[in-house]
C-alpha cells in the first residue's frame, strides 16, 4: 500500500518553515560558501522509499530538505536551465550568498553593468555594499518563498533575517523552471 501524499496546501504552508531550515543549514557552515541546490521531498515520500531514514528524520514534518551535489562552475542561470527534477520532487530551494547594493549607490554608479559577473564585482567593491544569503524555494504548483540573511556590518554589529516571498522573482520563477 502507497504512503498518502501530503496535500497541496499542507506543502504550502511548511514550505516558509523549511526555507528557515535550508537556510539554519546553510549558516552552520558560516560565510563564503558556493551556491546550494536542495531537493524538497514530501517527507512521507521519502520516509516510504527509503524507511531507514526514519530515526534521522521529522516524521511530522510536511517536508524534507536533501542537499544535493555542487552545481557546475559558471552562471547560475546556465546551471538551472540543465536541471529538471523527478516527478517525486516536490519543490526546489537554493541558497546563494549575494551583494546589494542601495538604489542611490546603483544610480551613483550610473547603473550597473549588464554582464552578470562585471555587475558583481561592481557592487562587490562598492563601500555601500551588504552582503547577504538568498535562500529561495518553490513548489511544483507555484508557491514559493524566501529569507534573506543580511551579514553583520560594522555599524550594525549583528545579523538581519527578512523573510518575503517576494524577494526574488526571478529566481524562484528560474527554480519553477527546473520543476516542469
């Protein structure tokens, strides 16, 4: 007899939750890490295909976070693209350290440029500059969510944790890609 598969809306309303939890991860490690790919697997799922993981996890969580292998070298955008997920996937996270950059410091510098990597090193050496970890996930239906970890600066002495689903668009839009 098959597990029973978590509902729609019961992955949804974990899905914040266990981007905290890509996220925890992910920050155990510390700073200056490469970019990260998650698969995110109905636990049920994967407690039925693999039983032997039941004392390792949290069998009342919706879902379960599986770090996969380092992603190839070069553009992220480039890496996604050659990724499609088995149907038993329920969503994907990535988590990936970035540099913003306030609206007056782009426009001090009269843009940014448009090739990626000259735009990072731009906003890299930029004294205004915030360092961060982007942890996105997205669901099979669309739903998705965020949490951005801003690292301590020196005015500010310690570290910020935003959470908005909104706070990439494309990039989850990129991570739906990878699901369909």
């Amino acid at each position: 007899m098959s597990e029973p598969q978590p509902s729609p809306s019961l992955l949804s309303r974990a899905l914040p939750a266990t981007v905290r939890e890509v996220e925890e991860f992910v920050a155990a490690a510390g700073w200056d890490q490469q970019p990260q790919l998650f698969a995110l697997v109905a636990t049920a799922t994967l407690l039925a295909s693999q039983p032997e993981l039941a004392d390792r996890l949290d069998a009342q969580a919706p879902l379960t976070p599986v770090a996969q292998e380092a992603l190839p070298e070069g553009e992220l955008d480039a890496a996604l693209a050659g990724i499609q997920w088995p149907d038993s996937v329920a969503g994907c996270a990535l988590a990936q350290e970035i540099v913003m950059l306030p609206p007056e410091a782009e426009a001090g510098l009269g843009g940014l440029p448009e090739d990626p990597a000259q735009a990072r090193r731009a906003a890299a050496g930029h004294p205004q500059r915030r360092e961060g970890r982007l942890v996105a996930a997205v669901l099979r239906d669309g739903v998705g969510a965020c949490v951005l970890r801003l690292r301590a600066n020196p005015e500010q002495g310690r570290e910020v944790v935003v959470e908005d689903p909104q706070l990439a668009p494309n990039l989850l839009h990129a991570l739906l890609a990878t699901l369909h």
